[in-house]
C-alpha cells in the first residue's frame, strides 16, 4: 500500500517562496508518474506538475516558469519548488503517485497573502 506524506506548506507573501515536499511509502516510487496538483476554494482539483520516471517535466501553463518539479528517487521524495507565488496560488496542495493505480497524499495548505 502506497502512503504519501506532504509537507512544506504554510502562509507565504506574494512574491515569495516556499517547497513542497512529498514522501512515498513502497517500492513503486521510482517508476511512477508523480504529479503536484491543487484545490482552491470553489474550483476543481488541477493538475499543476509532474514528473515522469526518467525526468520528464510538464506544467500548467498558469506556473509554467515559476514552480519547477524534481524527484529524489534514492529518498522516494518529489518536491515542488514555488517562486514569484501570486495570490491566486493559494489552494491545498496534493501529491499524486500513478503506476497502475492512483494515490493520494492528504494535501497541504498554501496560503499566499498580498
């Protein structure tokens, strides 16, 4: 069973920084699709990154240049690096693991302030 663990989010100005993280339970890390994806109040869940096994990135085009996506597959940990924040970046952020199936971390709290 695939656990995911997210951490890294909080309350941030416009303009600012933060990273989120996201640790994976099980064997099947390194051969899965990783995505970052997010839910701001009232609107759909989208996708905003992912990663594929051997590095492949791609990107919503509404953080395209300002988020970067990477893996550490010796630490089963993807990471989502978040420049230049707006405040329209604030949503619960979610890791996602697809390899068969699809999982699910419990997400974490972006807030980004004026």
């Amino acid at each position: 069973q695939v656990q995911l663990v997210e951490s890294g989010g909080g309350l941030v100005q416009a303009g600012g920084s933060l990273r989120l993280s996201c640790a994976a339970s099980g064997s099947e890390f390194s051969i899965a699709v990783m995505g970052w994806y997010r839910q701001a109040p009232g609107k759909q869940r989208e996708l905003v990154a992912a990663i594929t096994s051997d590095g492949s990135t791609n990107y919503a085009d509404s953080v395209e240049g300002r988020y970067t996506i990477s893996r550490d597959n010796a630490k089963n940990t993807v990471y989502l690096q978040m420049n230049s924040l707006e405040t329209e970046d604030t949503a619960v952020y979610y890791c996602n693991l697809r390899h068969q199936k699809q999982y699910w971390g419990q997400g974490t709290l972006v807030t980004v302030s004026p």
